[in-house]
C-alpha cells in the first residue's frame, strides 16, 4: 500500500528537450545511448537519504520547517520514512540509493539497542529493494552528529570513542554488504580538529591511519566487494578536517599503506571549499588511479559554506564527466545528488523536480563530455601542446642526469621560444558543445 506523501505526481519520464512539462525528464533519457554504452549506465544516479528524508530543513537561525509525516523516533516512523523514500525512487526511477545509518534508524538507549533498530529497519529495506529493484550505491555510518562524536570519531582522544567508532563502522560495512552495496564511505566531518592547543595531530593521523586498515581487514573478512571510499573535504564542521582534498587523501592512503585498497568519493561542494574546482579534483584522482565515486551538488558561490544544493551549471558538469569519461567512466561509483532542496521548498513536488532538475543537468553535462571527446579537439590540443615530448632529445632527457642535460643545453645553445597556451581558444571551443 503506498502512503499519500506523493499524491498526484506521476512517474518522470522523458519527453525531450522540447517538453514544457515541469515534472518531466528533458534530457535524461536512460536508454540513450552515449558512446556505445546506456545513459543510466554511466551515470549511475543515486538518491541521498539524509537530506531528501532526514534533514528537517533547519540553518544556524532556525530549525525544522518540513514537518514530515515520518519525523520521530520510533521504528514506526522510521518504516513510513523507508516507504515514502521508496516511492521517491520509483518516481524518479532512479537506480540507486545512499545512507547513513542514522538516516534511517532511531538511536537506541545503547549502542545494542541502536544495533537493533538498524538490523530491523535493513530487513525492511531488503524487502522493498528485492520488490522495487532499486540498488545501493553505498552506505556510511554517521560519526559527526551525535555529541559523543564532537571530539573526532577514529581520531577522538578517548580510546573509548574510538572504540564506539570502530563497532559503528562495523555494523555499517554489516549493513551495506547485506543490502549489496557497491562502496563502503568513510567521510570524516569530525576528524580534524578546532585548536592545536588541545591536539596531538600526529596520534590522531596514526589512529586514523590504523583505523582505516581495520576496515579495509574487515572488508576482506567478510568478503565485501565493494571499493571502500574517502570523501574529502577540507573544513565544516572541522576546523581542519584530516582529509582536505584528494592529494591529502591519497598521501594519507600511501602512508598507511593502503595504496590499491582505498579510492575517494568526491564531492562538487568539498572542491570548491578546497579552492579547488570539481574537474581539479576528479582529474587529480583519475592521474593518481583513485577516483571511486561523485557526489553531485553545488555550492552557493557567495556564501563559502557547503550548501548541497542540487546542481544546475551544465559547462562545470561537462567538464566533471569529461574527465571521467577519459577514466573511462565511473565503474563501481555513481552519481550521487548529495544536494537538498531548500528550506523554503516545502512540497513534495520540489523534491521531485529538484531530483529531475539534476539529473537532466548531468545528462546535458554527459552528453557535452562525450561530444568534445567524440570530435578529440581537446585532446589533439593537448598532444600538440605536449609534442616535443616526442623528440628523442626529449625523451632521452628522462633517462639522463642533470650535469648531461647541463651539457646538451650548452652545447646545442638551447633557447626556447615561449608558446601561447591558447586558454581562450579552448574555452569557446567548449562553449560550443556545452
Ligand atoms: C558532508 C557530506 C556527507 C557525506 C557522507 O558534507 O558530504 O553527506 O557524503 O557522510
Ligand atoms: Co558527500
């Protein structure tokens, strides 16, 4: 029986680029076919749970203002939260889904009676995954909003948090294996500090160091085939989070060891609080062979503050799939909105459209990449930029030292010509396919 949460909203479809039906896909055509493979096959969308069906729609000012049928404590409420969620999927037909585990789950009195829920409500979303179809992307514990966590999580300086942490984690990595998740995330919002007054930087990188073999220990155990992912992100609510961008991340991964083991899960908003741009992070991860998985959103660009709205600048979301369609695309990762509708946005119909809205956004997005990648402009630009690099003085020059080069410059009086890097004529080459 379906609740009346969505009553009069039918399924999206697709009716083309020349629609006028606001509720309607314009460009996300799942069937499509986009070089050789189906739309919904590269992007791989996923719906967040936390923000569509836990977050009650509160800023620093004010709190909830959604006021959901589903807000409670109870497992009653947290069964109608599943209900109303599933029916958003099948709306959407989105393929997949991502959780916390307090998104879907009451905290008990006690970590056993938390335990409880979570393995009851599981049970409940295997049933409706196993009758609807739709997949799990990934899952994740929340470790960052509970007070116990406000001192870091692996990184707390109380060993029995840490403890707390690892049997959270535990039971998470439990839950997405039952449910057939295709990535485990670890995205650490409290591990990081406020003050090196009161920290000991280099214990916690270790603690969290040893932390993240445990899970990929236990990943093994268990047989979870899933590729474990960080998600960076360089403050908030930290001050200064331990995973601030995917280089720290993957220097992080190299120093414990754990190179082949761990990817990264990168979000639109994080880059840009890095001072990065998304195509920075996602082209550092495919160079360093460590892209997992995206979260897909945007930030306001005035505000400096992640605010996961839903994506809407195509030429940022053409270049993003650019560089993993050149990663030759996202394999066990997707395409996750971690976005939420605005505060003001209070009808069940902004979360629909909202969800359409982005999901067309990525397939105008995706469709630009493979055209600039079908025509090769870009690329013929770069090996042309790059040719030199095809001499044999150049490629020799790798394989020698400095004194010989010292004395290949002196004797050939090498004097390079600057050349121009044609910034400007790149950029409205891409004007043209986005
Ligand atoms: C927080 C954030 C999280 C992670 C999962 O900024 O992005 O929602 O994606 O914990
Ligand atoms: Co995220």
């Amino acid at each position: 029986m379906s609740t009346d949460f969505f009553k009069g909203i039918d399924k999206a479809v697709y009716e083309g680029p020349d629609s006028t039906n606001p509720m309607a896909f314009h460009h996300y055509n799942p069937s499509e076919m986009v070089m050789g493979k189906r739309m919904d096959e590269h992007l791989r969308f996923a719906a967040a749970y936390w923000h569509s069906f836990a977050w009650p729609g509160g800023d620093p000012f004010g709190g909830e203002t959604f006021q959901r049928p589903w807000f409670g404590d109870s497992m009653e409420k947290a069964r109608l939260k599943a209900d109303v969620a599933f029916e958003m999927f099948d709306i959407l037909n989105v393929p997949y889904f991502c959780f916390h585990d307090a998104d879907m789950r009451p905290e008990g009195d006690s970590f056993a009676e938390s335990l409880r829920n979570l393995e009851e409500i599981v049970d409940y979303f295997g049933t409706k995954m196993e009758t609807t179809g739709t997949k799990l992307l990934w899952g994740t514990a929340n470790m960052f909003s509970h007070r116990r966590w406000m001192s870091g999580a692996a990184t707390n300086p109380d060993p029995e948090v840490f403890a707390y942490a690892a049997a959270t984690v535990k039971s998470c990595m439990d839950a997405t294996h039952r449910l057939g998740g295709e990535n485990y995330v670890l995205w650490g919002g409290r591990e990081g500090y406020e003050t090196l007054l009161n920290t000991d930087l280099t214990q916690e990188l270790d603690h969290l160091g040893r932390f993240l073999n445990m899970v990929v220990e236990y990943k093994h155990k268990i047989g979870f085939k899933g590729a474990i992912l960080l998600e960076p992100k360089p403050q908030e609510p930290s001050k200064h989070q331990y995973d601030y961008d995917v280089a720290t991340c993957f220097s992080f991964i190299q120093k414990y060891g754990l190179e082949g083991e761990v990817k990264v899960n990168i979000e639109q908003g994080h880059a840009i609080l890095a001072g990065h741009s998304f195509e920075h992070e996602i082209a550092t991860a495919t160079s360093l062979g460590i892209l997992g998985s995206i979260d897909m959103n945007r930030n306001d660009y005035q505000s400096g503050w992640d605010t996961d709205q839903f994506p809407n600048n195509v030429p940022e979301v053409a270049l993003a799939y650019y560089h993993i369609l050149q990663d030759g695309g996202l394999k066990t990762g997707g395409t996750n909105f971690d976005a939420k509708i605005r505060r003001q946005s209070l009808d069940a119909e902004d979360l629909i459209a909202a969800h359409i809205g982005g999901m067309d956004i990525c397939a105008r997005g995706l469709k630009a990449a493979a055209a600039m990648i079908e025509d090769g402009g870009l690329q013929q630009a770069l090996d042309q930029r790059y040719s030199g690099w095809q001499s044999d003085n150049a490629t020799r020059m790798m394989d020698s030292s400095l004194d010989e080069i010292f004395d290949r410059v002196i004797a050939d009086n090498i004097d390079p010509q600057p050349r121009s890097g044609r910034q400007e004529i790149l950029e409205n080459y891409v004007n043209r396919f986005v």
